[in-house]
C-alpha cells in the first residue's frame, strides 16, 4: 500500500502555522496578565474573572468550532478553508487586545476588555484547532505524521522563545519609556507576520485522507464514539495539565523577576533558555521510534519535574544560575510533552475512524479545549492569589505577595507534574495502534 509523502514546501507550511499562532498566543499567555495589571490598568481581581469568563467561553467556542470543522463542506476541504476565513480577524482583534484606550473611563476600558479578548479567543481557536484536525487528513503513514508533528512544534517552539526573549525589548524600542506604545508596536509587528503565514499555509497544505463516507457523521455519533474513546480522554486531562502548569508558571516569570529580583529585563534571559524545548522537539522522532509515544511523553514529563526542581531551588534562594539551570532542563521535558500533543490527538482521531466516525474537528478540539481551560484556570489561580495577597501594581510588595509569586512560579507547577505523570499512565497505546492499523490494513 502506497503511503503519502509530503513535499518539503508542504512541510514548512504546515509547520509555520504554529508559529503564527504562537506570535500572538505566547504574547497572551506570558505578557497579557502583567499588560492588565501594569500597563493597562486593570486591577489583579479584574483580570482574574475576565480571564474565567473568558476560558469558559473559550471551551465552548473550542467544541464549535470543531463541530464546523466536521460538517464544513468546500473544495478546500473540512480543515483548510478555515485559515482563510479567520486569519485577517485574528490578526485585528489580536492588536485591539493590546490597544489601551485611554480616552475610556475604567468602566470603559474593563468592557473593551472584555470584548477584545473574548473575540480574540474565539478567532485563535478558529485558526489553530485547524492545525491539528488537519494533520491525519494529510498523511496516512505514521512516521510522517510524526515527522509533521515534529516540524509544527519546532517552529512553535521556536517562534515561543523569540516571543518570549525579545518582546520585553521590543517594548522598549517601540515605547521609548511608553508601554502602552511599546506592547501595541510589539503585536502590530508580530500580528503582520502571523496573517502572512496563516495565509501561506492555507496556500500550501492539502487534505488528502479524508473518507467521506464516515466524514459527516450526527453529533449523537459523535458523541458515542467519544464515550468509549478512552486515549483520548486520557490525552485530553493530559492536555489541560500541562498548559495549567505552563499558565501558572509563564505568567508569574515576569513578576518574580520585577518583584522578587527586582530586575524585570532577565525575563527576556529566563526566556532565552527555553530554547532547549527544541532539543526535546527534535529528539521525538527519534526517541518515540524506539520508547514509543507514550513512553516518550512519560521521559519528558519526568525530565520537566526535574528542571521545575531547580527551578525552584533557584527561586526560594534568588540564585540566578540556579533558576536558568533548571529552566534549560525544564523546557527539554516541555519540549517533548508538547511536541507529542498533535500526534497523539492525530492518533485518536484514527482511532475513532476505526469504530466508524472520522470527526477529526471535534476530537482536535481537545487540544484548543485543553489550552483554554488551561490558560483560563491557570490565570484565576495567578491572578486570585496575587489578589488575595495583597498585591499592588508597580509598588514594593507585602511578604504575602511574595510569597504568592514564588509558589506560583516555584510549587505548583511541581504538584502539577506528578499528576500530569500518573494521568498518562492511563494512556493504552497498544490498544490504539492495534485498532489503527487493522482499519488501514
């Protein structure tokens, strides 16, 4: 049976998707909780509810979406046209978030706000669950589907670093002491990238395997398979965990280092040494070939844990080289965990083909769902403590402040680890691989 190869310009684009949505994500995720409070002016326990408002929503928009995946009809495909239809959206909302309306009262500029984020939730998961659904349709062959895999998280991984390590300059080059005009000029520029590689890949990327026969199933159908679609469950809580940890601990970087270090410019440095997640993207093609996926995900876990161990040795004693050392272990484990997401979702999407349903928008919508529900609970836990501590924006702060600052940044996302680890232990992969290749045999 002859297997599909993509062709190289096929690959890149697939993968540059994720970049573009990471230029506009890991600016949510790392600097839109300190934008609020520092520079917008949003109090802590504002931001807190906006942000459950907001994930809450965002779950829902997540099984939307994905169910218009699955009964999309176009000469694209199921997938494809949807990076057409939203990317100029995003891209505006995505700068709006970062417009501080000054000419507002507070009152004002909490429902702007509101408004912005919410729409800009809706439209990032319109442009990124494709990403995934899309992956099983391009390819049927296994290796090549990791080798996508592999390829979306290093551009990722990649373009998170460059977010991560230069927005805090690039603030400073487009503010010139003005925040407010740095964060805007800093999402103008990454917002103008995005567009032209969300469009690229529409462009370029094909859907190839899709069986139409099964493709368009009733949400009862649906629903049925996914009741006994066990990986997925498993891989979906798995999901969630990991982006609650990396909420929780992205967004409290920016305040250990102002608050704690008193020196918020070794953000950008902290940042910088996540470029080892790459190390951890690249090795799974390798690794997995011989551990398997699961096994895979359970090394970089454990490997993460460790990093997170430093991480907070590093934290409780203010000794720098301490922190950076375990972040550099810590996103080799990250690296691993995240790059395998979108393969194993491919995989039970697979999975749910052999019982007869290919719903690859409503199971691909676990990876948006879990993102969400992630970000949503990781920014109530960040933002409540930081309220219920006693927190002020731009000031020396209490003991209790600091306090909630290093066990956001140091312990909690150490609990998650060990949880996230027993989760996938759950995980039957034979079970999974089995089913798969009876149905494409």
């Amino acid at each position: 049976m002859n297997r599909w190869r993509t062709s190289l310009t096929e690959r890149i684009s697939y993968g540059l998707s994720d970049a573009a949505d990471n230029l506009v994500f890991q600016m949510m995720t790392t600097y839109l909780l300190f934008f609020y409070t520092d520079v917008f002016g949003l109090t802590a326990s504002e931001v807190a509810v906006l942000f459950v408002v907001a994930r809450v929503a965002d779950v829902f928009e997540s099984l939307i979406i994905g169910v218009m995946i699955d009964n999309t009809h176009s000469k694209w495909g199921k997938s494809r046209p949807f990076f057409l239809w939203y990317a100029f959206p995003y891209v505006i909302f995505a700068i709006l978030t970062f417009v501080t309306p000054n000419f507002l009262p507070h009152s004002g500029k909490l429902v702007w706000a509101y408004v912005t984020y919410l729409a800009l939730g809706f439209l990032y998961t319109a442009v990124n669950l494709p990403i995934t659904s899309i992956l099983p349709t391009m390819t049927d062959n296994e290796q090549e589907t990791t080798l996508l895999g592999v390829i979306r998280q290093f551009f990722g991984s990649s373009v998170q670093i460059i977010v991560g390590t230069f927005t805090i300059p690039l603030v400073a080059l487009f503010g010139r002491g003005d925040q407010q005009k740095g964060f805007l000029g800093t999402i103008i520029l990454f917002g103008i990238i995005s567009l032209a590689l969300i469009l690229n890949t529409f462009f370029h990327v094909r859907e190839r395997f899709t069986d139409k026969t099964i493709s368009h199933q009733p949400v009862k159908s649906v629903w049925n398979m996914l009741k006994q679609n066990k990986p997925w469950m498993v891989i979906s809580v798995v999901i969630f965990l990991y982006w609650l940890t990396t909420s929780i601990k992205n967004q409290t970087t920016i305040y250990y280092f102002k608050y704690v270090i008193k020196d918020e410019n070794l953000v950008s440095w902290a940042n910088g040494f996540t470029f080892t997640a790459l190390i951890g993207v690249v090795a799974i093609y390798f690794v997995s070939a011989k551990l398997g996926k699961k096994n895979t995900m359970l090394l970089g876990i454990v490997t993460g844990f460790i990093g997170q161990v430093i991480i907070s040795i590093g934290a409780y004693t203010e000794h720098i080289p301490t922190i950076f050392t375990g972040v550099f272990i810590n996103s080799i484990g990250n690296g691993f965990i995240i790059g395998l997401v979108s393969i194993m979702i491919a995989d039970t999407i697979r999975y749910g083909t052999s019982m007869g349903i290919q719903a690859e928008g409503v199971l691909a919508s676990t990876d948006d769902f879990g993102v969400n529900l992630g970000l949503g609970l990781g920014g109530l836990i960040t933002a409540g403590s930081l309220d219920v501590s006693g927190y002020s924006s731009n000031q020396a702060q209490s003991a209790n402040a600091i306090s909630a600052i290093n066990l956001n940044y140091a312990l909690i996302p150490l609990a998650l680890y060990v949880i996230m680890f027993l989760v996938l232990l759950l995980y039957n992969e034979t079970k999974i691989n089995t089913a798969i290749k009876k149905n494409t045999n």
